[in-house]
C-alpha cells in the first residue's frame, strides 16, 4: 500500500482531479462561449435598450470505481503517470493524473509450463468523483492488462466482478482488483507491471473509461523466479480484442502457435467448465489464427482456444479472462433480440431576441428604470446525473462625460418553468441584486437522472440616483450555464 504520508503529499500536491470541461460553442474562447448582454439606459429621454447574447459552459460526468480483493502474496504499490478518457456523454476532457496499483502472483517460483494467476489491484485510482452525486453498488466491471518482461514477454489480460461499494458525491473511488493467468515459457526472472485499464460501468446506461499508462512500462511491481521444468513446453497462446462485452457480442480471438493447418476450437468457459458458446477457426502455415467467438452465457469467465475435440492443456491455450457486462441469456428458437439506444445529447441555451426595453426616467427624480429580460430557453438533453446552473453578472453603467451608475443599482426578480414530462424541477433564483459579482438566475439540482425543457425570465430594475446626469447609460450582463 502506498505509505500515508505519499498518499497525504498526492493529495495536495493535485495531482488527484475532477472532470470538468467547459463545452464548445460558438465564437469559443478558452472553452466558453463568448457572448455579452449590453444594457443602455436613457436619463431624460423616455427610452432605453438591452443588447447580447449568453455564455454557456458545461460541466459533469466522472468515473467508477470498485472495492479492493484481498492480494494472494505481498507486492509493492507503484505509482504511475495515467492518462484516462471518460464516457463522451460526461461531455468533460480527458484526466492526466496518478494511479497506485499493485500486481501479486499465486506461485512465485514456478516451473515452465505452470500456470500462474496474476492479480492487479488497482489501490488508488487517478481520480475522485467529480460530482455531488453519490454513485450505487455493484454498477462497475473493471478489466485491465499486465505487462510482462524478462525472461519472457508479453500481456496478461484480467478482469474483475462486477462488485463495488457506493461512492460518496465528490468522495474518493475504493480501490479494485482483476485477475488473469498466463503459462510459464522460459525459465529465469519474470518481472510484472501495472498496464492499461477500464473501468465498465453500468448505471443508467452502458459506458467505459480507458485509462493507458502515459509512459510505458509502469514501474514494475512483481518478481517470480522461474526454473525449468525439464519437459516439453506448451507454447500455444491466444489474445483477445476485448476484455469485455455485452452478450450476444463477438469477440476477436488471435492465436499463435498451434499446429500448422490444426482445425481449432474456441470455447467460451465458466469457471472450469466449458459454456456452449464455440466456433472453429484453421491456423494457417505458421500456426497462427484469427477468429471470432459469440458470446452469449452471461456467466462467463473467459475463454479458450484448442486443437482435437475438446479442451486439453497440452494442445490448447488459455482461459483468457473475459467478462459479460449486459444483458444475458441465449435467444431461445422461434425468438429475435431486438436492440435498440438512446443517443445523449448536449446541456444548451437560446435567448428569445437580442433586445430589452428599459423605461427612462427624469432628471431630478430619478427611480426605477425597469424592463423584463427576454426569455432564456435552458435544454438539458444529456442523460445524466447532473443538474445545472445558469447565473449573471454585470458591470457598471457607463454614460456621457465619464458619468456611471454602479452595477450594484441592477437588480431582478427571477421565474423559472418547467415544461411538462421534464425529469427535474427548475427552480428561480432569489430577488436581489445582481452587481458585478453575479447572482443566481435558476438552477435544477443533480439527481439520479435528471433533463427537459425550462423557460427562465426576470423582471430588471435598475435604480437611477435622482440628478444622474442625462444621456444614454450602458452595462454588460452576462449569462453563464453550468
């Protein structure tokens, strides 16, 4: 485990971060939409106007974790430069940060042609979870690969349960583990490293986080020694093109060598036991081969590939570790699995027109000069747990000869509806002031799912001292969605 005072000094060194991308727009610049609301007011004259267009920025998403599995031997936690991309429905950028992780083995010395089982357990993921909401149980299949260097080379594929506690809103992610095997092939020091992972997860919809290791290889974590076994080596092995999938999906499986032009097998297996998931494939004249295995039994565990008519360690390679994520069952006869998806869209927001009209008032008395801000559409069509949050801000008013109404004289009264059949609530903003350091307009609160349809006004009032000096007066309000 990685000593506290290390995890202490990660921590505030920053290197631990939420998701947050602003979201493309027109006339971007640093990732906000550019846009202003000009106000002009008129002192003297009985008219006055409202000119702009909102700032729109978007923020949410995040990753899932799971519980650590008790480590077969002891190991040493070595920390890694990780590169993570999250699901695009989050709409936030990728997250450069560090991950802990650890890799044991079952047998430290063994002898070629042993199998060894391999766990990696990833003890602290690169990131928190980057929203108030809290994240259920048992919502993330994690899979990953071990790198493998020395006396032989390669990857390991592993994969872990669909098992993890739930994840406080902003808290930290539990750490997770996955498992594999690999077939001994050279006798001498075996050196194991952390490699790429995927966190697969499966609340409200289906989505996956990759995670690569920035600079490859990861430091290496684990040391086996092995010695000859003194008899003929199996040196069959398979590779797959995926660690996971929903059922009913294919899965590439490569081979090397088998026997020149053996017809092959590949089988999907639960446990020790062979599923009825097969097809047959034929190495070519080097004995290598490319094929593909359905995979339907939701209880799948890995998958196997062999020559002769059914499976014999000597003539075959595997289990590859291979996990089901959804769904499950085979169609039975006389049926058809009908599938279909609901496309996520983006957080939004349209204006209705680009002018106000503010009422004049006298010189002398002054008062009230009011107006009705035009109304803001507000779109929530992501799908996801998020809420969201549209506030404004203003500067002063700047008049004739250099005259100025501060921007705290702006205030307004907000309203916020909800079209029907929307998800959430919209809720209006306080009636105050706006002023240069903003206040809320509406806002929706995170959820556990959470969209639709909102419609947000305000009446504006902007309180003109008595002897303000005639002429135009001009501020910028500017809107902001997150």
């Amino acid at each position: 485990m990685r000593p506290a005072s290390r995890r202490a000094d990660i921590r505030r060194s920053g290197t631990r971060r939420s998701f947050v991308r602003a979201a493309a727009g027109d006339r971007r610049s640093g990732g906000r939409w550019s846009g202003v609301l000009w106000l002009t007011g008129l002192v003297g004259r009985r008219r006055a106007a409202v000119l702009g267009a909102g700032v729109l920025v978007v923020a949410g998403g995040g990753l899932l974790a799971g519980p650590a599995q008790a480590m077969a031997t002891a190991s040493v936690a070595v920390d890694f430069p990780t590169h993570c991309i999250p699901p695009a429905i989050a709409g936030i950028p990728p997250i450069d940060g560090t991950t802990s992780a650890g890799i044991t083995v079952d047998n430290a010395a063994p002898k070629v042609g042993d199998t060894v089982t391999v766990t990696y357990t990833v003890v602290e993921p690169a990131a928190s979870n980057p929203v108030d909401l809290a994240l259920p149980a048992d919502i993330m299949t994690p899979t990953g690969k071990v790198t493998v260097a020395g006396a032989q080379s390669g990857d390991v594929t592993v994969t872990g349960p669909k098992k993890n506690g739930p994840v406080p809103g902003k808290g930290t992610f539990p750490s997770f583990s996955m498992t594999g095997t690999f077939t001994v092939t050279a006798p001498g020091e075996i050196s194991l490293s952390p490699g790429d992972y995927n966190i697969h997860t499966s609340y409200i919809m289906e989505l996956d986080t990759p995670c690569t290791v920035t600079d490859p290889p990861a430091p290496v974590s684990q040391k086996i020694i092995a010695t000859d076994g003194g008899g003929q080596v199996n040196e069959r092995s398979i590779r797959l093109g995926a660690a996971s999938g929903k059922a009913g999906a294919p899965v590439t499986v490569t081979g090397s060598k088998f026997t020149a032009g053996a017809s092959v097998t590949l089988a999907g297996r639960a446990g020790d036991a062979q599923t009825g998931d097969t097809a047959t494939v034929k190495a070519d004249g080097s004995g290598s081969f490319s094929g593909q295995l359905t995979v339907n039994v939701p209880a799948t565990t890995g998958v196997v590939a062999y020559e002769g008519t059914g499976w014999d360690a000597a003539k075959g390679a595997g289990p590859r570790a291979y996990t089901v994520t959804q769904g499950g069952g085979e169609i039975p006869d006389g049926s058809q699995r009908l599938t279909s998806s609901v496309k996520a869209g983006t957080l939004s927001m349209a204006q209705a027109g680009d002018s106000v009209a503010l009422s004049a008032v006298d010189f002398g008395q002054g008062g009230a000069s009011t107006g009705a801000l035009n109304t803001v559409t507000v779109k929530d069509f992501r799908g996801g747990p998020a809420g969201w949050s549209l506030t404004g801000k203003v500067t002063d008013f700047t008049g004739p000869g250099g005259a100025a109404i501060g921007a705290s004289a702006l205030g307004w009264e907000p309203a916020c509806a909800t079209k029907s059949g929307s998800p959430s609530t919209c809720a209006a903003g306080s009636k105050g002031t706006v002023g240069s350091a903003g206040a809320t307009l509406a806002s929706t609160p995170d959820g556990t799912f959470t969209g639709g349809e909102f419609a947000v006004d305000a009446r504006l009032t902007l309180d003109v001292p008595a002897f303000t000096a005639p002429g135009a007066y001009t501020g910028v309000l500017t809107l902001t969605l997150t």
